[in-house]
C-alpha cells in the first residue's frame, strides 16, 4: 500500500518486477497466448505491498454477480489476496473501468457488452505496452478470471497510472491531486526541494479541509488540530515520477467528509479571489468561511502557488461509493496563479484578526508554573482536559489564583477556569482568568495526575526558563 502523506520515504524497489509472458493470446477475446510467468511479482515498492506472485493458475468458477462492497474497518485485510494484488472476487468491473478511464486509460473495442481492451495512457491501438482485457460485468462464466489476470497485469505494468488504478480498488477512496507548473531540472525532472514544497502545501490542504469538518472558523489555530489531524491517519498518498503531481487517497469512510468540504472550500476560494481581483473587496472572503475558507487554508494554497508559474487542484470521487448529495459528478479542477497571491495573503492576514475570542470554562491539569518571584502574580500552563478543543494553555493567574494552582498540582488534582480564549497565539492563552477552583476527581484520574508529577518534577517550578508557547 502507499504509505501516509507525511512519509516522504521509498522502499527499497520500484514496486514492480515483470513475468516472461505477454499476458494475452492473439485473439480479442483470450486466446492461447503465453499468460504470465514466473516473475518476481512485485517488491517493497513505492506503492504496494510485498509481492512474489507467480503465474496463475486455473480461475475457479466465478460466483454470482455482487455489488462493490465497502471496507471494514481495516480495508487492506479483506480488499487484497496473499500477493497484495485486490481480490479479483471482490472487484466490480463497472468500478476497474470507471478508474481506467480516469486515470487516462482508453478503451479500444472488445465485444460491445461483454468485454472491452484498454490501452495505458499514450499506448495507440497496435502499440506496446500493457493491454487489459477487462468483462463489462460479472455475468459471464470466465468473468473472475479476466478480472484477475487484469489486476495481475496492472501490478507488473510500469505504468504510473496502474499504481492508482489499483490502489483505487483496493481502498475505494476519493482522490485529490495537485499539479503545479515549475521550471524543469535536469533530464526534465523536477528538484527535490521542489518536490517536497509540494508535498508539504498538499499536507496543509488537507488539514485545513479536516478543520472546516469540525467547525467553521476563519482561524482555527490549535483548536480542533489534533482531532483533524487523526481524520487524516488513513490517507495514502502516490507521486508523479516526474514530481510535477501529487495524489492523495481518501477513503470514504472516514475520508469523505473531508474531501466534500474540500471540494466546497476550494471553489469558495477561487470566487473569492476572483471577486477581489475584479472589485478590490474583501467581502467574498468573509462568506466563504461557511463553505470551509480559512487562514489555514489561505496560507497553504499560498505555498502550493508560491515559486511555481501556477498550480491545479481537481478531486474526483469513489467510483464504488457514488456522488455526495450537493456536489459535482465531475468537479472542475481549481487552479490558482501568481496573481492570485496578494488576494490570498490580504485574506489570510484578515483571518487571522477578526476572528473572535471565545469565552469558555476550561477544566485542566497544571503542568508548570513559573513566576519571577516569590510573591505576585504567576503564569500556569494547563493541560487541557475539557472546555476546548485544544491540547494546552497558558494563563497569567494573581497571587491567590496561582497558590491555588500550585496546591492543585501538589496533590494531583485539576483545576477549573473561566476566561476567554484568544485567537492571539493561535488561541493557546486564556485572557481574563477568574473563579479558580481545584476539581475533585476519582481515585484512578488522581492516582495517574500524581504519577505523572513525580514523573515529571522538572515541570514544578517557582523559576525556571522561559515557557513555552504550546
């Protein structure tokens, strides 16, 4: 399988090894051609598990037609046989051609109804390369079979494109790719700090999609940030050989919302700058947050664009899972321009200073203190168990509030605070702390509070260095 997109590793092979055979018969239909070989299968690629596979041998009788399941829990267990290639029993032939056709394979004749011959991208009728022999449906007798040595095909193929088309039956996903236009390197390729700026606006992209699902907000900050980034553990990632273009894979549970506020905050954006660049008004910028906007957002399509002559973001969905309700079958892709900086650098710095403060009432273990004295006011820093959606916090608390503070942590015990967060620091500061009062908690949450205290007696002090700011 790919590996997630904050991974930018390869393995230790191409991914891909190559049998003796030509894998088809003279014949449109299956002829007696030579079939497969006894290649290696493939290896610890960039994109799919350890292979070995050998030729195959006789298909057994293919079961009743079957709708394109979905995945449990853990996709890749029930979506792959013993060599990592997709169980072809699992596998719609509606959903392979759906993928072939959108990863730029062409379907040239076959039996209309029956079967139907796809070339790789760029392989003309007649030409070399691999050629996939693909049933219209599960309804004929030697249906499996055809699917099978399809799938086996596109596993030893060197074609990028069937690293895609076979992850996309593997792991039903919505896919997300970006392009970005930048001068070539030597031999046309693209250099590797190149390469990683694009992986890195990509990682952004995707995380400000995974913030606008659990709310909307023209600044998150730290709010929402580790729960948005475990919404993204599950994504995989494929790259261009030539570095100009990035895939990621969404599985549709859970990725799918993230992709639908994607697709709605992205073209929210387009209109936005659009409407700057024509009026020179800022307003379209302040609605597009309820379609997902925000300086998150703002500033990773400022990295995607920046040093490069422009770049195109398009999504297209699960063939296996349909349209979600209100989107596009086929979304235009997105594309953002030089020109489009200034627009998205003025949003991103409005964000940041109209988003609002939030009151709240925050129930949190003290980690550390630290005042310059023995006496006055003091600065705590809290973690934070309940009230926000956000990891720790620093509050600046009187001599009274900061003794209580102090006991609390001695004895194990959180402590509660009302105050308002500030988005100033990326809302990590509470501003007008009062009502500071110890929390009682069981004896299992106690007994773990004061374990970590002695565990980390370095974090109790009266004076120390300067504190952190997350």
């Amino acid at each position: 399988m790919h590996r997630p997109i904050d991974d930018s590793g390869h393995g230790a092979s191409d991914g891909h090894g190559h049998g003796t055979g030509d894998g088809y018969g003279a014949s449109d239909g299956r002829g007696a051609g030579g079939g497969y070989g006894t290649g290696d299968g493939y290896g610890t690629g960039d994109a799919y598990g350890t292979g070995g596979g050998a030729g195959r041998g006789p298909a057994a009788v293919p079961p009743p037609y079957r709708p394109h399941p979905v995945p449990a829990a853990d996709p890749a267990a029930p979506w792959t046989a013993g060599d990592g290639v997709p169980d072809p029993g699992r596998v719609d032939p509606r959903v392979l051609g759906a993928l072939l056709a959108r990863h730029g394979w062409q379907r040239r004749g076959g039996a209309a109804g029956r079967y139907g011959r796809w070339t790789p991208p760029g392989g003309g009728p007649g030409g070399g390369g691999t050629s996939l022999l693909v049933p219209d449906s599960l309804a004929f007798p030697d249906s499996e079979d055809l699917i099978g040595e399809a799938l086996t095909a596109l596993a030893r193929s060197g074609t990028p494109s069937a690293r895609e088309v076979l992850t996309g039956l593997a792991v039903p996903s919505d896919e997300i790719r970006w392009w970005s236009e930048v001068p070539p390197g030597p031999a046309g390729t693209v250099p590797w700090p190149v390469q990683e700026r694009l992986r890195s606006a990509a990682r952004k992209i995707l995380l400000a999609g995974a913030l606008a699902v659990r709310g909307r907000a023209g600044y998150h900050g730290s709010r929402h940030r580790a729960a948005a980034q475990a919404a993204l553990e599950s994504v995989v990632v494929g790259t261009d050989p030539g570095g100009r273009a990035l895939t990621a894979f969404l599985p549709v549970p859970p990725g799918r919302p993230v992709a639908v506020r994607l697709h709605h905050a992205l073209h929210a954006a387009r209109e936005a700058v659009d409407y700057q660049r024509a009026t020179g008004g800022m307003d379209a910028f302040d609605s597009a947050v309820e379609a997902g906007v925000s300086r998150e957002l703002t500033e990773a399509l400022v990295a995607l664009v920046r040093g490069t002559e422009g770049a195109r973001i398009a999504l297209a969905w699960a063939p296996a899972a349909g349209v979600p309700d209100g989107c596009a079958a086929r979304p235009e892709p997105v594309e953002f321009s030089p020109g489009d900086l200034p627009a998205l650098r003025e949003a991103s710095a409005r964000y940041l200073t109209d988003e609002p403060s939030v009151p709240v009432r925050i129930t949190g273990a003290v980690v550390r203190l630290r005042r310059s004295g023995p006496r006055g006011e003091g600065t705590v820093r809290l973690r934070v168990l309940g009230g926000a959606d956000v990891g720790h916090v620093r509050v600046t608390l009187d001599e009274e509030a900061y003794r209580t503070a102090g006991h609390a942590h001695l004895v194990g015990l959180p402590i509660r605070v009302v105050g308002r967060l500030e988005s100033r620091g990326g809302f990590r500061r509470l501003a007008d702390p009062s009502s500071v009062v110890p929390v009682q908690v069981d004896e299992a949450e106690r007994d773990r509070l004061m374990k970590s205290l002695h565990e980390n007696l370095d974090f109790f002090e009266e004076a120390c260095g300067p504190d952190e700011e997350r």
